[in-house]
C-alpha cells in the first residue's frame, strides 16, 4: 500500500486533523465550510466507517461504544446526525409493510428528527420496494 500512497501524495491536498495527523484528499474534491452540518445518514451494520478505522472518536463518542460494538462482533447500524453516531436503526419488513425504527442515544433535536424520519422513509423505500407500506417510528 505504501508504494501507492506514496505514488499518490504529491497529486492529493493535505489536512490535519485535532492530532495533528496528516489526511489527504483529492484536489478538487467539493469541502463544504466548516461550519454546513453533515446531512442525517443511516449507515448498514458493518460499516466501513465504523470498522476501518483506527481513531474512530470523529464519528462515535466513547460512550456510545458499547450501543454499536456487540462481545460477538456484531457491528450495529447507525443513525449519524453532523457526522456523529447518534442511535441504532433497524428494518421490520414484511410484504405488507416496512418499518425503519430508530432508537437514538438521545432526543432528537426538531430539525434532525425531521431530517431522520425523512431519510428513514427513503431509506425503508429502497430496502424493502415490495412492501404495500412504509414508515418509520423512533424511540
């Protein structure tokens, strides 16, 4: 991987994160400012974001840990609000109907709840296409 990376650096713009830490991106890859808030996203169990990486306390609190990281290797699904791991979901379908049910650490302020509920409605839609209905519940 090295020799890639190495290959890659002089064409990618850095950062640093709080660490101090180098990060790398592609040069005229779109950096909303700092302070446009992350849209609410539903990330699947397992991942990526959730496993790949080593520090992962930019997208889940501490405490939040044990809510997502089950004994048994299970790696739930995850609500992020701005980015961070903010609940669990999951998917009850049937073909008469798909429920997205969320289960935040916390609750929702009134822009995020709105903003989850209609990307959960999304999210059930293209889970479970053959359902007759669709909703989402939180708590």
């Amino acid at each position: 991987m090295r020799p890639v990376l190495d290959r890659l650096v002089p064409d990618l713009r850095r950062f640093a994160d709080e660490q101090g830490r180098t990060l790398f991106d592609l040069p005229r890859a779109p950096r909303p400012k700092a302070e446009v808030p992350a849209p609410v996203r539903f990330l699947p169990r397992y991942d990526e974001v959730l496993i790949a990486y080593q520090h992962r306390d930019r997208v889940i609190a501490p405490r939040h840990r044990p809510a997502i990281y089950a004994k048994n290797g299970i790696i739930e699904a995850t609500l992020l609000v701005d980015g961070f791991v903010t609940g669990t979901w999951d998917l009850a379908a049937s073909r008469e109907q798909a429920l997205l049910r969320i289960r935040p650490f916390k609750k929702l302020a009134p822009p995020d709840r709105r903003a989850a509920l209609d990307e959960g409605e999304q999210l059930a839609r293209f889970l479970a296409p053959d359902a007759r209905a669709h909703g989402v519940r939180v708590g």
